[in-house]
C-alpha cells in the first residue's frame, strides 16, 4: 500500500512539471520589420529584435531596404533586450 502511494505521489508530480512546463512554452509568432545597420529587425512599432544565431542567409541579411515577414521565438532578457530566433521567413517587399 506504501509503495503504491509513493508511486501515485510521484506520477502526481511529473503530470505537474509537464504541465507546468507547457504552460511557460513560448510560441512562435510572426512579426514584420526591416533591418537595421547592425543586422537587428525593426518592427513597424519601432521595436527592435536582436537576432539570435543565423536566423536570415547572409545574402538576405545585406538586404537594407527588403521587408521582412519573420515567424520566431521572442524573448526578453533581464536587461530588456528582445531576442528573436527565426524559424522562417521570407520577403515580402524589396527595393
């Protein structure tokens, strides 16, 4: 009877850090912007992105005047910094 309570009270707990863990799961969303001279997306509010690892093609990332449609992983670090890693995206307007 013991042992099966601890074994109850232990499956308890990994259904709990499952949840937990989808719960603070990020999703990717879509953002559009241009880029700025240091390689850093810029939104149409403004707001800049820093991109995290080799999230456009080099070819692409010289492309000053291109708009973007950029779908990523956002994120924000203790400093304010908003990281974006890319899992895809494509032009949408160039110059």
């Amino acid at each position: 009877m013991k042992k099966a309570l601890i074994g109850i009270g232990i499956a308890a707990m990994v259904l709990m850090v499952a949840s937990v863990g989808l719960t603070f799961a990020q999703e990717a969303k879509t953002i559009v912007g241009t880029l700025n001279e240091d390689g850093d997306l810029i939104d149409q509010n403004g707001t800049v992105y820093v991109i995290d690892g080799d999230g456009l093609s080099e070819e692409d990332s010289v492309n000053g005047d291109a708009v973007f449609e950029v779908n990523g992983i956002m994120e924000e670090d203790d400093e304010g910094t908003k990281w974006i890693t890319i899992q895809n995206y494509k032009i949408i307007e160039s110059e």
